[in-house]
C-alpha cells in the first residue's frame, strides 16, 4: 500500500465516524428500574436525554428506593447505547483492533 492509499483509507475512515456520530446523537435508547417505575432515556452516546417517574414510586419517607432505581434505569440505559457504540465503531473500523482510541469519541 502507497501513502496516498493509506491516506484515502484514513479519511474515507474519518468520514464514516463522522456519520456514525451523527447517527448515535440520534438515536435513543431507554431502560426501566423497578417494574417500569422508572425509564430513563439517553442517546446513542449515552447522554441522558430524560428521566421519567411514576408518581406511585416517590415516596418521601424512602428517597434510597427512588435514587437507586433511577441510577439503576440510567445505568442500564447507558450500557445499552455502550454497547451500541461499540457494535457501530467496530463496523466502521472494518477489522481493526477495537476499541480504538479515536480522538472525540467517548
């Protein structure tokens, strides 16, 4: 392989990240604690996006229960869009070692 070939690869590569986070900003992905009490969506990068509470759930007198089942929901909804990720940037890393350190990415 020449240099101009392995350029081209590298930008053809760069390109396709770019897509595919633009693609994962897009994307939403949500998990539930305690029986659906408790959803929590993020996108495809794993930034929280919303929280939502059923109201049967706040109780004043255990505000553990409700902290945990919201760190619960977030946890599992960013280990989803991690898990996304992941599949989405081995795809575009054709074969290469993954993960790969790529400048901007999570």
């Amino acid at each position: 392989m020449n240099m101009q070939q392995i350029l081209k690869m590298g930008q053809q590569m760069q390109a396709r990240v770019t897509e595919v986070q633009e693609n994962l900003d897009r994307q939403e992905v949500s998990a539930s604690a305690g029986g659906g009490m408790v959803t929590a969506t993020v996108d495809g990068k794993g930034q929280v996006r919303s929280i939502a509470i059923d109201r049967s759930v706040v109780d004043p007198e255990d505000v553990e229960m409700l902290e945990d089942l919201v760190l619960a929901a977030l946890s599992e909804a960013q280990k989803k869009a991690r898990d996304i990720y992941d599949e989405e940037m081995k795809k575009v890393a054709g074969g290469l070692p993954f993960p790969m350190k790529l400048p901007g990415l999570f």
